[in-house]
C-alpha cells in the first residue's frame, strides 16, 4: 500500500506531463503548419485603399457650453490669406454652417480652386451651441433632420443668449437691436467666448479678409466702424455681388447696428463683408461657390 501511495502520483505526474508536453509540441506544430499554409497559399497581393481626402481640422476655442469651434485651413503660409465664416447666427442660419462644410468638402476635393498665393481658412460653425439649439447636434448634419426655421430668434444667439453680431468692439453697447427687437449685446465686447475665439483667430494669423455667411437677407454687404469703407471690403463686395448675382450694399442703413465683427475688423484694417443668402434652408451653392472663388481671385496680384 505504502509503494502504491507513492507510486500512483508519480506515474498519473509521468502521464500527466506527456500528456501535456504532447498537446503543446502538437499545438506548435499545427500552428506552424498553420502559417506555412498561409504564407504558401495567400499571395501578396495588396489591395489599394482609397484614402478619403479630408483636410485637417483645428479647434481654436470653444463656446459657453464647451462645444468645439474648429478652423479647416488649405495653402496655410500664402502671402494673402481670406478666412470664411458660418454660423455666427447658429441655429436660425444653420442653412450657412452646411455651406461652408459643402465648401471645405469642395476644396478637399479641388485644390486648384484656390488661386496660388492665398491661403483660406474656414470656420464652418462659430455658434455651435446655437446650431444644436435648432438642429440637435453640432458639425456635419442633414437639412433633413432640420426643422423648418420660424420667424423666430430661435438658435439665433449663444447659450448666453447673447446676438455674438452685437458683441465686438466697433461702437458696443450693451443693448442692440435686430430688426425691431432689442437684443442682448453681453455685458462688455468680446464678452462672449465664441467671439473671443473669432477675434484671437484673427489677431493671430492677421487675415486680408473675413467674409460672414449669413441668412436670409439675399445681399452682399459692406463694413465699416466710422472712419468709411475700406477699399479691398469694397473690392470683394463687388466681386462677390457680380459672381454670385447678390445685389451689394455699401453701407447697411436698415437698423442701427452696434459691436458687429465686419465693424470691428474695419476699425483694425481687415476687409469684411456679409453675405447674406435668400432664405434659411438652401445652400444657393454655385451662386455662393462663384462668390468665393472671385474673392479669392480678388486677391491674387493686390498689394
Ligand atoms: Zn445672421
């Protein structure tokens, strides 16, 4: 009995371990079985990827709500350099955010748009607390999922509510008005951060010009903060106007305005200007497209 006690682990330990070892050189062998199998049976052959194009982004601030505010850039480092803008309306202009997202998809997939020597930076949505005010998200979405924009100032200002057009250093008061409402300016300029972001972004990399997407006053506007308007705002009003079939307007006449950002970029010498489409919900994208692109022709040989 003594010896059985003994020998029984020894001789189940014995088997055990061949066992074992058994499954593992058998394990190996197969596995090496396996690779040679793969490596005989499956040719090299690569096949091609389509990469999307998609131009880096860049987030250069946020809003109230902490929602990202991002520029796409294309030719960064040119000696010219015009900046586009959607979206400081939010919600109530979402139809501008989706335009300028149509044209960074445009410009990714056409890179000869651009003249040599401009660069072009677009910020494709500088309220993006009131765009998801209206359309329940932020960045790229379907007109579909929109619904129809009122008369209403519905997504119009920041979460603040705060008109961000009112919010700049040309003439700021604390109260403005938008037709015939009074609205909230905020309580000193560039109190809001989604216009802190817009005027950093500028001060930072000094554009020629900024053009603002708005809607739905169906024209080209000027700018100006007291001292008159600049010759090259002037210059692309009428450049944009004449591509894109939107009647200029100089000077805009219709309501006092105070603390609007084309103001404030006249009062430090950076052409503006607002384009203004027709309604609220369509991208009026080859009169807009045309615009750009005689903007940005515009600017090729001007000193
Ligand atoms: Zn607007």
């Amino acid at each position: 009995m003594d010896s059985l006690k003994i020998t029984k682990p020894v001789v189940f330990g014995v088997i055990g371990g061949a066992l074992i070892i058994g499954v593992a050189i058998f394990l190996v062998s197969d596995r090496e079985e396996e690779e040679e199998f793969l490596v005989d049976v499956t040719p090299p052959i690569e096949i091609p990827v389509e990469e999307p194009v998609e131009t880096a982004s860049e987030v250069i601030g946020s809003s109230v709500l902490g929602r990202e505010i991002e520029v796409y850039r294309f030719q960064p480092g040119e000696e010219k350099h015009v900046v586009f803008v959607g979206g400081i309306h939010g919600g109530y202009e979402w139809n501008t955010v989706l335009l300028a997202y149509e044209f960074i998809d445009y410009l990714d997939d056409n890179p000869d748009f651009i003249p040599e020597g401009v660069s072009v930076s677009i910020i494709p949505s500088a309220n993006p607390d009131g765009v998801e005010m209206v359309v329940g998200q932020t960045g790229r979405f379907s007109p579909v999922d929109v619904p129809p924009i009122e008369e209403t100032t519905s997504g119009r200002f920041n979460a603040n509510g705060v008109d961000l057009n009112r919010n700049f250093d040309c003439n700021w008061a604390p109260e403005s008005t938008w037709r015939g409402e009074v609205v909230s300016a905020g309580e000193e300029a560039f109190s809001e951060p989604e216009a802190r972001v817009i005027r950093d972004f500028v001060e930072n990399s000094k554009p020629d010009a900024v053009i603002f997407w708005h809607s739905a006053a169906g024209a080209v506007f000027g700018s100006e903060c007291n001292d008159g308007i600049l010759p090259n705002t002037l210059g692309i009003m009428n450049a944009y106007a004449d591509a894109s079939g939107y009647p200029a307007v100089p000077s805009f006449d219709f309501y006092e305005i105070t603390g609007d950002v084309e103001g404030w970029l006249a009062s430090i010498g950076i052409a503006s200007i607002t384009v203004e489409l027709t309604t609220h919900n369509d991208l009026e994208w080859d009169k807009n497209l045309a615009g750009a692109r005689a903007v940005l022709t515009y600017f090729v040989g001007v000193k």
